[in-house]
C-alpha cells in the first residue's frame, strides 16, 4: 500500500514539499543551519534548480499551443463535420471558457486568497514591469500574424492559437494530400503530451527547490493563504458546476439535472482520481453512449474536441491563479490587465494538455504578461494536485454538457434514453456496448 502510494506523483510531490518547508526553516536567514552555510548562496542555488524546472515547463507552451490546438481540428476529421455541429460546439466552448475565467477573477477579486503576506519580505522577488495595454490595432494584428514563425519564436499566445487553428483547417482541407501532415500532428500532439509527462516526473524536484526557496525567503506565512486559494477553486468549481451547468441543461435544455448529474458518475469520480481529461476520456465517452442517451457519433466529435479546447476548470484556476499572484506581491492590476487576464486564461486553457499538471505550463505566460513574478508557480505547487483534481472534474463535466447540448440540437439526443440513463435507442454501437 504504501509503495503503491510511494509511486504516485502527486504524493511525491507532497513529501518533495514537506522535506522543502523543512530545509527552507533550516537554511533561512537565523535558522539552525545559517550559520553552517551562507543563507544566500543557499537561497540563490535553491531558486536556480527550482527555475530550471519552470524553464522547462515554459520550454513546452508554444509548441503544445500550436499542435494540440491543430491536432484538435484535424480530429474533426473534414470540413463538412464543420457545419452546425462544430459552429455549435464552438459557440458553447468559447463564451463558457470566457465566463470561467471571469469567474476565476472575480472568486480572487472577493476572497482574496493572496492577500495577508508582506512583499518587501520576498527580497530578490521583484515583479517585472507591465507591458502597457495593448490597443485595438495590436489586438487585432494578434488575430492576423504578420509572421507566424516570428509569433511562434516570440510565444504570442493568440497569434499562434489563431494560426494553428487555421493550419488545421487547411489540413483538413487537403483532403488525402494532407493526410500525411494530419497523422504527424496526432503524432506530434501525443509526443507533446509524453514530453509533458516527463517533465513532471522531475516535479518533486523542482517542487522541493521552489519550496525550500520560499520558506527561506518569505518564511512559514508564505503558506498561510493557500488553505483559502484551494477554497476559492473548489468553491468556483462547484458553484460554477451547480449554478452553470445545472442552470443551462434544466432552463436552456429543458431537461432534468440529475440524471446528468448520475449518467456522469463514473466519468467525474475518474476526473478527480486522475486529475486527467485524457485519461478520462474513455470513461466520458462511455457515460456519454451508455448513460446519457447521445449518439456515439455525436459523444466521439464532441468529447475529443473538448478533452483539448474545452478546459472551463482550468480557465477558472488560471485567471484566479494570477490574480492570487498579483495580490500575494502587492500589485495593483487595472481593468484592461484583468480583461487580459481573462482573455489569456481562456485561450491558454485551450492549448493545456488534458494531463495532471497541464495548466503550468501556460501559467507562467499569463503571470508575465502583466508582470507578476513566475515564482507563483512554486508557490502553487503545494496544492496544485488538489486543485487539479477538482478543476478536472470541471472540464469533463463541461464536455458531458455540451454533447447533451449539440445532441438535442442536432437530433442525436434519445431523450427518454438520458432521463432514464440508458443508451441512444437508434444508435447501433450505442446498443451493442450496453448489450
């Protein structure tokens, strides 16, 4: 049992974190062991291990950006699935990425999960200076890269977010000749997502540096609101899970909640175990065919779309993520920095891998934007499994949602078949994987 646990990450991770509040108590400025070594040198060789770690994080957001948010359009499969079924799937993801993110925001802006630690205590964490708010020409040449080998090199989110999209259009509408490129995305989107992989493993260790690197610096307190930032994403994730979700499928759907609330069972226990949408995946498909009476047809476009673009959880904890940054070294963001925000947190959710984890790699980029130190990232480490496992629960809960949605509009929703939590009656493979 306790090997089994032993092997688990995030339970390396926690022992990384602990063994890292205790060396940072030891090695501060003070401490039982200061006078043994030169806290500083100490302090500075902890920080570097621990930003190597973020280094190698960052090193993966643009080419994941790119391959899975193309990848993701070549899975359609062509252009004619692209009709109302996706313009449909597309006008619920986008709004409901935006609105979790604001969410995110405004659960950060009334809890204030970051506020009660000292800045100036930080020492050597000095925030970089903002860019200034970009205007209507900048936002608009973002959409409409100039060069988009430059906006790949220079990690411009949106720039590289709208190119891959329109790359996998053209994929798709190479028809056979771009088959080839279509299979090397795939290819590309999962070795992507095994880099991703293999760069956590070494998380305990940069879990552990980071850590350690805080304590020493800002002490003990640092930890002190992370109790409040898990409250506030438990609390955004359910309430925008009940209010929300519940919301659209009793008041726009006109159907019952609860039978989507146990059809999704299986699929939402297996989030929270994993704290993977990939993972998971599997099980959603199956709650979707057997359970909530959607076409496989239907529960396959939609489930694989929103395993990579549909991460309203994770929209919610970045935008929240940096407004708890923010608040944690004392700046003050205006109301332009906090749109960013919210428009970063969204398009970065799009391109997170649906593995544990995923959202760091595209944290770093929104807190750089509007110049909140990269060091919240070891900071949230602490919790981030935690935090993980809900905002997981969320994004699949997001994707059931909006199969049932496009599946009613569409015709492919057995409606007798989701009150009773039983299979599409008219869907051959749907039958045959209940018999």
């Amino acid at each position: 049992m306790a090997r089994r646990l032993l092997s688990q990450l995030w339970a390396q991770i926690l022992i990384a974190m602990t063994l890292g509040i205790i060396t940072g108590l030891l090695v501060r400025e003070g401490g039982p062991l200061a006078g043994l070594f030169e806290p500083k040198a100490v302090q500075d060789t902890l920080k570097l291990i621990g930003d190597a770690f973020v280094r190698l994080i960052r090193m993966l957001a643009v080419p994941l950006i790119f391959v899975t948010v193309a990848a993701a359009v070549v899975s359609i499969g062509d252009l004619s699935k692209l009709g109302s079924s996706g313009a449909r799937v597309a006008a619920l993801y986008i709004p409901s990425g935006l609105f979790a993110a604001a969410i995110g925001v405004l659960l950060a802006l009334v809890l204030q999960p970051g506020v009660g630690l000292d800045p100036a205590a930080g020492g050597p964490i000095t925030p970089t200076e903002a860019p200034p708010p970009p205007s209507a020409q900048d936002i608009l040449w973002q959409f409409i890269p100039a060069n988009p080998f430059q906006a790949l090199a220079e990690g411009q989110m949106l720039s590289v977010i709208v190119f891959a999209l329109l790359f996998g259009l053209g994929v798709l509408g190479a028809r056979e000749d771009g088959k080839a490129v279509g299979d090397l995305l795939q290819s590309a989107a999962a070795a992507l997502m095994t880099l991703v992989g293999y760069v956590m493993k070494l998380a305990p260790i940069g879990a552990f540096a980071l850590m350690a690197w805080v304590i020493a610096v800002l002490g003990i307190e640092a930890l002190g609101r992370l109790g409040m930032l898990v409250v506030a994403v438990y609390v955004g994730c359910i309430g925008y899970g009940v209010i929300v979700y519940g919301g659209f499928i009793k008041f726009v759907l006109g159907l019952p909640v609860l039978p989507f609330v146990k059809g999704l069972s299986e699929a939402k226990a297996m989030a929270y175990a994993t704290a993977s949408s990939n993972a998971t995946l599997p099980v959603t498909l199956r709650c979707m065919v057997q359970k909530l009476g959607i076409s496989h047809r239907m529960s396959s476009f939609v489930a694989s779309m929103g395993a990579t673009v549909n991460m309203d959880g994770t929209a919610l904890y970045i935008s929240l993520v940096t407004i708890f940054g923010a608040q944690l070294f004392g700046i003050e963001l205006n109301a332009a920095q906090i749109v960013s925000i919210i428009i970063a947190a969204s398009l970065g959710a799009i391109g997170a891998a649906g593995i544990p984890g995923g959202s760091l790699v595209f944290i770093p980029m929104v807190l750089a934007s509007v110049g909140v130190p990269i060091e919240v990232v070891g900071i949230i480490l602490a919790v981030d499994r935690i935090n993980d496992m809900m905002r997981t629960v969320l994004n699949v809960a997001g994707d059931a949602v909006a199969a049932v949605a496009v599946a009613k509009w569409e015709g492919e929703l057995d409606e007798d078949a989701y009150r009773n939590n039983r299979p599409h009656h008219s869907d051959p493979m749907s039958a045959a994987t209940a018999a």
